[in-house]
C-alpha cells in the first residue's frame, strides 16, 4: 500500500504559524535589500549614489571605471622571500612565487583625460596564488589620501564639478569644502610637499590606508604597505607635459617595460598602538619599523582583451586579506 500523505488544511492552526514565519523570513530579507538599497534613508549615502556622483561630475563612459578611469593592464610575479609570514599567514607571503595581474591608471574619471606631472598614479594588484586566496591592492603614488570618509569623497566630487557656465568648478563651493574638512586641507599639503616622480616605473605606491594582517598563531597586526620601486627616483618637471602627446606618462611607461621588466620591493610598515587605524589622511611617523616581504618583478604590459580587465576592481570592500 502506498503510504497516504494529507496536505495540511489552511485552517490548520499550526500551518497558518508556519505559514506567517515564512512570510516574515521572505518580508525580513526584502527589507535587508531594501536597506541596503536605501529605500528607508533617501539621504544615505550607498555605493549606488557616490558612483551616480562620479558620473555626473565626470560624464558616463561606458566599459571604463568611474574612478581611475586611464589605465593599462599588467602581469607579472611576486617573489616573496618569506618575511611577511611572521605578521600574516596570507599564502602569498610563504616563500615562493605568484602569478599577478593588475593595472596602472591616473586617479579621475575621465578615459580620455590628459596627462600631467601632478596626476595621481595608480598600482592595483590581483596576486593569485594557486589553489589559494587571491589578494587585491590597490595603491596610489601620493603620501596620504585627500579624503578621509566616502562621504567626504561624495561632497568633494560635487565641489569639484565644472560650473556650466564658466566650464570650470566654483572656487566658492571649494573653499567651503576645504572649511568644512580641515583634514582634506592638511592632507593636500603633504601632497603637495612632495615632489612626483617623472613616470610611473620611478614612483613608489601607497597603500595608503591601514589594514591588519593576521599570523599563524592568531596574533593581528596594524599595517601598512608601499611597493617601492627599483627604479632611480627623477622628480617630474613642471614643463614635462607637452600639448602634443597627452598620453606622454603612459607612452614612457611602455617604452621603458619594452627595454627590460620592471620591478618593486613591497615594504610593509608596522603601526604602533596609537597609530590611526582609520584615517588614511593621516601619515604615520617616519621611524615606524618597516621591513621588505618580497619583489614584483617580471612586470609586462599585458594587452587589454587578454588581461580580465573588467575582473580586476580595487575597491576597498575587497581589499581587505588575512
Ligand atoms: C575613500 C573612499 C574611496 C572611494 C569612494 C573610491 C572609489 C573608487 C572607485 C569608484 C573606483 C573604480 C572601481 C571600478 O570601477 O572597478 C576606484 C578605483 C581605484 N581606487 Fe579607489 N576609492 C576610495 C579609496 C581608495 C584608496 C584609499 C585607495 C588606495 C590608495 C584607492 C585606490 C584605487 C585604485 C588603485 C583604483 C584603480 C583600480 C584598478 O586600476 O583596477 N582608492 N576607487
């Protein structure tokens, strides 16, 4: 005989409780996405609005990054020597190597935009080890950041943006900015004291803000990295950019990696205690321990459709590594 099987009656007690607890689970979740979406909290910054910002300051470009929007891709190895292993217990830090991929880009929004001795340089890293955690990083060529929140990214954007009429910002709307963030204001000078190298195979890359790394026995420290180059430091020249190439910083690159591979050291620093943790317009002292984990070498350009470009995102959410 087979076995008879009653579907529950609807005006079963029991069913009906069942019935609600599901209703709520589904109800709780929509509300999560709602949430996250910001129904609930027009005025809350989400990833959708800032990225909406970098649009209407910068114009839409489709297949590009909103932000670090010029670039060329890369490929190369990571040689660590094994030092790195006594702060995290990351695979990339075991000695050996590992196959990277990444980018070099100039900070900004716009593809197509000109390059300069002042503009800001980027390094972002997918180290994929075999059968292992991939770590992202991503880097620029200046001390500090400008900002310290994504709110303060947001706000500064909208400052930034041309005015129609003059095609040019308001400096009143920066000045209120800058008034009303006297951390941006700090941090521009230390950007501004120091000198930017002459390309991007000379100049050394920041991490700029802190992470922890966590070791084999649990032990978590506060850190910071920099890949600093192999290369001879030349400052850039004021008069370096010429009306005729617009492409001069990413055009020496190429010419420079066709002579022979480049490389970089990756010097990790150690915070201290007291150290800001959160606060990547803040520079930690000079004296801070620091010592190196291992070099990037072996650094190719790699050409576009071969290099998962679009894969590649250094945003901070996936920054983070152990
Ligand atoms: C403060 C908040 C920040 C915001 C809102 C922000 C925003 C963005 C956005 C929207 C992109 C484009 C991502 C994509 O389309 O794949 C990007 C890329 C990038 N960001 Fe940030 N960023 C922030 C902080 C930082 C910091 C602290 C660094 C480290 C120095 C950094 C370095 C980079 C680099 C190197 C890229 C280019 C990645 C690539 O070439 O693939 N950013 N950022």
């Amino acid at each position: 005989m087979p076995t008879q099987y009653r579907l529950p009656s609807l005006t079963d007690r029991g069913a009906l409780v069942r019935l609600a607890m599901i209703g709520a689970a589904v109800a709780s979740v929509a509300g999560c996405f709602a949430y996250v979406a910001g129904w609930f909290s027009p005025h809350r910054l989400t990833q959708a609005r800032l990225i909406d910002t970098f649009e209407q300051v910068n114009g839409v470009y489709s297949g590009f990054r909103r932000n670090h929007a010029k670039g060329v891709c890369i490929a190369g190895y990571f040689e660590s020597n094994g030092q790195g292993a006594r702060l995290s217990k990351a695979v990339v830090f075991q000695p050996g190597r590992v196959p990277v991929i990444g980018r070099f880009a100039l900070a900004g929004g716009q593809p197509y935009m000109a390059d300069g001795p002042k503009a800001v340089r980027s390094m972002a890293l997918s180290f994929r080890p075999r059968d292992a955690e991939e770590w992202r990083t991503g880097m620029n060529d200046i001390p500090v950041l400008a900002v310290r929140t994504a709110e303060a990214v947001n706000e500064q954007l909208l400052a930034s943006k041309p005015d129609p009429a003059t095609g040019k910002p308001d400096p009143a709307k920066m000045k209120s900015f800058l008034a009303a963030h006297p951390e941006t204001a700090r941090a521009i000078q230390l950007i501004n004291a120091k000198p930017f190298s002459s390309g991007f195979a000379n100049a050394t890359y920041n991490s700029l803000d802190a992470f922890r790394f966590v070791n084999a026995v649990g032990a978590s420290t506060p850190v910071r990295w920099s890949m600093v180059t192999a290369e001879p430091f030349e400052p850039g020249a004021p008069d370096q950019a010429t009306a005729q190439d617009k492409n001069y910083l990413f055009a020496a690159l190429i010419a420079r990696i066709e002579q022979a591979p480049l490389r970089w050291h990756l010097i990790v620093t150690i915070g201290q205690p007291d150290d800001p943790t959160d606060d990547a317009t803040t520079p930690w002292p000079d004296n801070r321990e620091h010592f190196d984990v291992g070099t990037l070498g072996r650094v190719q350009l790699v050409p576009l459709r071969d290099s998962h470009d679009r894969s590649l995102s250094a945003l901070p959410a996936v920054r983070q590594m152990h």
